[in-house]
C-alpha cells in the first residue's frame, strides 16, 4: 500500500473512527463477550448449588427439582458445575494471558529498544521457543511438574510468551521509523519515556485483539489438557476435566459430557467474535 | 537456492539439539526416581542406589546429556516403566494409526477448506451461510465437534462405529501399518471398506476447525486476489466468476493456505491426542494418556521427541517446498518480482501488470 499524498487531520479520532468502525453486528459481539463474562464471573451468586457437593439423585434429568440441567453422576448440578467452570475457565485464560503478554511485551520492548546483540540474542530465543510444537512441550511440561491446574497454567506461559516478545519487537521496530517518533526523539525524549509514552501506545491495539484471540485459543487448549487429566483434580469445576468425566455416559446419558463441552465453545465463540469485532480499530491506528 | 535449503537443514539440526535438551532437561526436573520406578516400591534403599548407579543417574550432568543425545540418536529413548518394553517399539506400534488418522482429518480439512472458501468469497445466502459456519467451526473445540457426532450418528442414527480401527477380528498386518493401504495391498476389499468406515468419523469431527482455519485464510487470499487487474481481464475475455475463481485465483492465493496446511499437519499430531482418547483410536494419543496417568516420563520423553522431530521436519520441508514455488518468500533482494511459478497468466503481458500495480506509487511521486 502506498500513503496518500495528503493527509487530512482528523479533529478528533479516536471518537469518529470507534463509532464509524464498529457495525450493529461488532457492538452485538462485545455485547455477547461483556454477558457470558458476566455471567461467568457472577458464578457465586447465580449458582443454585454448590458445585462439588452431592444435592440430589444422580442423572436426575434436566428441569426437574429445581435441577435446569440435571444433575451429573455424582449427583451433582450441572447448571452451578457448568457456571463455576466457565468462571474456572475464563479467570485462569485471562491470567495466563495477562502475565505472558506482559512478559513478552518487556521482552520485546528490550529487545526493540536496546538493538544490537541484545536484540539478537533475545530473538534467536524467541525463535526457538516459536519453532516448537507449543501444545507438546506444555504436555511434557506439564508431567514432568505433575499434573495440576496451576502447573497447567505455568506451562502454557512458557510456551505463550515468545509470540507476544516477537509481535511487540516487529511492531515496535516499525513504529520507531515513523515521523511522530521521530519527531519525538528530535525534542528530546528519549530512553523509558519514549516508550512508555511514544511507542507502547502504538502497540496497544494490536496487542489487545491479539490477547482477545489468544484468550479463546488458550481456553480451548487448557480445556483440551484437562480432559487429557493433566488440569485441576477430580471434584472441582473445570470444563474439560467435567467432559472426560462425563464420557463414559454419553451413550446413556449425553448431556452430561455435552454441556461442559458446550460451555468451553460458548467462552471462546464469544472471544474470537469480540476479537474480530475489534480488529477494525487496529486499521484505525495505521 | 541451495543456500537456503542448507540453512534451513542447518536450524532444524539445531531446533532437533534445543528438543533434545529441552526434554532432557524436564526429565531432570520430572524428579520421577526411575530406578525406584523399574524395581517397584518394595525394593530396597541399597538395591535402587546400586540400580541408579548402573544407569548412570550419579554422573555429571554434561555426561548425562551427551549419553541421552547419544541414545535418542540411535534410537533407543529408554524402557517404558509402564509396558517394560522399550518406548521406541511401542512408538512403532502405535504411530502408524496415528498418521493414517491424521492423513484422512488432512483430506477432509483440505477438501472442505476448498469448498468453504470458495462458497464464502461469493455473495448471497450461500456465501453468508458460509461465512458464519467458518467463524462458528473455527472455535468449536474438537472434542465437542466429536462428541457431538458421537452422539448423532453413533447414539442416534447408528451410521458410524464408536471406537477402534476395525471390526474385524483377524485384520490386516502390512509393511506399511495403516490398515487401509494394507488392506488394499493384500486385496482385501471388505477390511478396507472397514477401516475407511472407522475413519469417517474421528476424520471429520477432527478435520473441522482446521478446515475452517484453512478456510479463513484462503478466503482472506481470494478476496486480495478477486481485486487484481488480470481478474478483470480474464472476466472480459468471457469467463464465469466461478471458472476465474477456480482456474486463476485459486493457484495465486494458495501459498499462505499452504503454509498454515503444514503447520497444522504438525499440530495435528499433538491435537489428534485427543479425539483418539474419545474414540479409543489405538494410536500415540492413547500411549501418551496412559503414560500420562502413569507417570512415565520415560515414555513422555520418547513421544515429545517423536512428534517433536515430525513437526518440525514438516513444518521445514513445507518452507522448502513454499520457497521452491514462489522463490521471493525469504529473500527480501528479489521481493515483489513477478517470476511466481504459480501465477498462470500466459494471456497477460508481464509489463502490463508491473505498470497496473505500480500506478499509484507513480502518481504520489
């Protein structure tokens, strides 16, 4: 793409290009995410029962005592176990992003601003860590440590962090040739100033519709470690680990596996939607 | 050329060392006593010291490191705690099952890639359905995607067998190991059919989020194509949309589909781990859950290492295989020079198109 030959300053544009660039269908995407979040998160006080306790017979089925989906094979209600999931679900995803965004952002953040060997060295190990089969090694991570859900979770940094160290370094190399940093650097600021104040503001964008898209992936992987029985333990709430549970009655009774199983799609559907929705302000920023 | 083909051998040498290094170093942290693991619990302190000893475990680390290269070098990554047999014959045992069902989730992701982009690029109810079924597919976990068919086709409808590779009692046992083209080699007609029966159902519970990733892209690729001066071209010179689509667009916008087909191939090898867990497939999925559960990190080592090397060696002779059909990719001397083996455009002077794209640039100058 070639830049125009004029540009024309916009009065005020952040405002005009969030509200010109957001469709019906975007804002009913956000919408969705900021609902089962919402609900997610309110766990505690939706939840009809308690999720690990015996409450009544098992495979009661769905709507009756007061029991919306039943009840799972040990007796347990589906609706408060499937509510405390998402909750489980959605707050280890969002840590997990949270801390290797922040992690790779520093990294790629020294490696952009110092150059040189530095730059070289951090790299090469970002390369290393990118070139390998990421679900794997977090595997083979994870049973070595011992299968926990915070091992889990320590295990999919390791592996998470060098794509956010690689997509900060590009991405701050590339804003550092254009004019408004250079500009910058002209009056003077330099150093953790440029940027913390020049430079990361660039990148937020990016970063956030990556982070929003990386949260459903990371959703679907710690799920998937989970029913591999390398997440939390038996009794407490977690999606995945409740659908492998639930798999020796599928035939029986397949509610049981399906609905967890519907709640990890429902959590990363609402995210890789907010994600798309979101990604016409990273244009918006160019 | 050559150059970059040696480069590229080069750094998967080294990434094979990193792997390597990488497992040997969690087998160190794994803290799991494999002496004490071979001899059982009952043994004595004095009998598993003298059993560490023997195999080493009291060296320095450096030796350790070189021994285990050493060993995976030559094949051998140790006994399984859980089986007693060595992990490289249970490896063998199990992967043939393995590629064949990640062969036949490859057809059917490609094929439905194909279809899916193809119909989304056009306007219409078609091309919204499709549109919509992508983003849905593209998040919908695999195990949900086949337990879901589980229960409709299995459950319900009674279409599809559950579990396993065959029905049959005394199947095939070939050169290759996957029982279709065993079956077909030794002409066996019913335990093909048998086995291809098996395979419809993990296959395509398993094939549709990558055939919708796939999809995604190629679409994204065709539209950036569809807005090329020689498509209006060949739609002057009295081609349908679809033939222009099919025969022109399809070919230029294949490389980063291409790409991403590699890199999920090798994915596959560690994603496939659990739909074969639904579907009870005899393959490395079920090796690696059952010594997941043992803790047999002997045997998670050898499987780490094996898909590792599978990824990775696809994942480069992909590259070598992108860079030998478009010779811009990676080399930035000779970037933007329209020589693509791809591009079919025999009715389109080179210079026509050099000019149509480097129009605006000329008038901004």
């Amino acid at each position: 793409m070639t830049a125009p030959a004029i540009s024309v300053p916009d009065v005020n544009p952040t405002q005009r290009r969030w509200r010109s660039r957001l469709s019906c269908f975007d804002l009913a995407s956000l919408a969705l995410l900021t609902l089962v979040c919402g609900v997610a998160l309110c766990a505690p006080l939706l939840a009809p029962f308690d999720p690990v306790a015996r409450v009544g017979d098992a495979f009661a089925p769905m709507g009756t005592d007061g029991f919306l989906l039943g009840t799972d094979d040990g007796g347990r209600d589906m609706l408060s176990r499937l509510l405390y999931g998402t909750r489980s679900s959605l707050v280890s995803a969002v840590a997990v992003v949270a801390i290797t965004a922040l992690l790779g952002t520093i990294i790629g953040a020294v490696a952009a601003s110092c150059g040189g060997w530095i730059d070289s060295l951090l790299m090469r190990t970002t390369d290393l860590f990118l070139a390998m089969p990421a679900v794997l090694v977090a595997i083979a991570v994870v049973a070595a440590l011992g299968p926990s859900l915070s091992n889990t979770l320590l295990a999919i940094g390791i592996v998470w962090w060098p794509a956010y160290a690689r997509i900060v370094r590009n991405e701050l190399v590339s804003i550092g040739a254009r004019s408004h940093i250079v500009g910058a650097q002209l009056t003077g600021v330099s150093g953790p100033r440029l940027v913390a104040r020049h430079l990361l503001p660039g990148i937020a964008p990016l970063l956030l519709i990556t982070a929003t898209l990386d949260i459903a992936s990371i959703i679907g992987i710690l799920a998937g470690l989970s029913f591999f029985g390398l997440g939390s333990s038996a009794p407490s709430p977690e999606l995945g680990a409740m659908t492998f549970q639930g798999l020796p009655y599928f035939l029986s009774h397949p509610a049981v596996p399906l609905v967890p199983a519907l709640g990890v799609f429902a959590l990363g559907f609402s995210f890789n939607l907010a994600g798309d929705a979101v990604r016409p302000l990273l244009a918006a920023n160019r | 050329m050559i150059r970059f083909a040696v480069g590229r051998l080069l750094a998967l040498l080294g990434l094979m060392a990193a792997l390597v290094v990488v497992v040997f170093l969690l087998q160190g942290i794994s803290g799991i006593d494999v002496a004490r693991a071979q001899l059982g619990p009952t043994a004595s302190e004095d009998l598993v010291e003298t059993r560490r000893q023997e195999l080493g475990y009291d060296d320095p680390v450096l030796t350790r490191l070189v021994r285990y290269g050493s060993d995976v070098l030559s094949g051998d990554f140790g006994t399984s705690t859980r089986t007693g047999s060595p992990v490289r014959d249970d490896i063998a045992e199990s992967l043939p099952a393995s590629i064949e069902l990640i062969g036949a989730i490859m057809v059917v992701a490609v094929a439905a890639a194909l279809a899916l982009a193809i119909v989304s690029v056009g306007h219409g109810r078609a091309g919204h359905a499709a549109r919509i079924a992508v983003s849905v597919g593209a998040s919908a976990p695999a195990f949900l995607v086949a337990l879901l068919a589980l229960v409709i086709f299995y459950r319900n409808l009674r279409w599809f067998p559950a579990t396993g590779r065959t029905s049959l009692d005394s199947a095939p046992v070939g050169p290759t190991g996957l029982l279709t083209v065993d079956s077909l080699l030794s002409g066996n007609l019913q335990a093909f059919f048998d086995a291809v029966w098996h395979l419809v159902l993990p296959a395509t519970a398993a094939a549709l989020a990558p055939a919708c990733v796939i999809a995604r892209i190629l679409r994204g690729s065709l539209i950036v194509e569809l807005g090329k001066d020689y498509v209006d071209v060949a739609r002057m010179k009295g081609l349908s949309h679809r033939q222009v689509l099919v025969r022109h667009c399809l070919g230029n916008a294949a490389g980063p589909a291409l790409s991403m087909s590699g890199l999920i191939v090798a994915g596959l090898f560690a994603g496939s781990l659990i739909v074969e867990q639904l579907v009870a497939w005899p393959g490395l999925g079920n090796y690696a859950y059952r010594s997941i559960q043992a803790s047999d990190f002997t045997a998670i080592a050898g499987i780490t290492l094996t898909i590792g090397a599978i990824y990775l060696l696809v994942n480069t002779t992909v590259e070598l295989v992108q860079r030998h059909i478009d010779p811009r990719i990676g080399s930035a001397s000779n970037a933007g020079r329209p020589n693509n083996l791809l591009r079919r455009l025999p009715e389109l002077p080179t210079s026509t198109r050099r000019f149509g794209q480097s129009a605006p640039r000329d008038a901004v100058d």
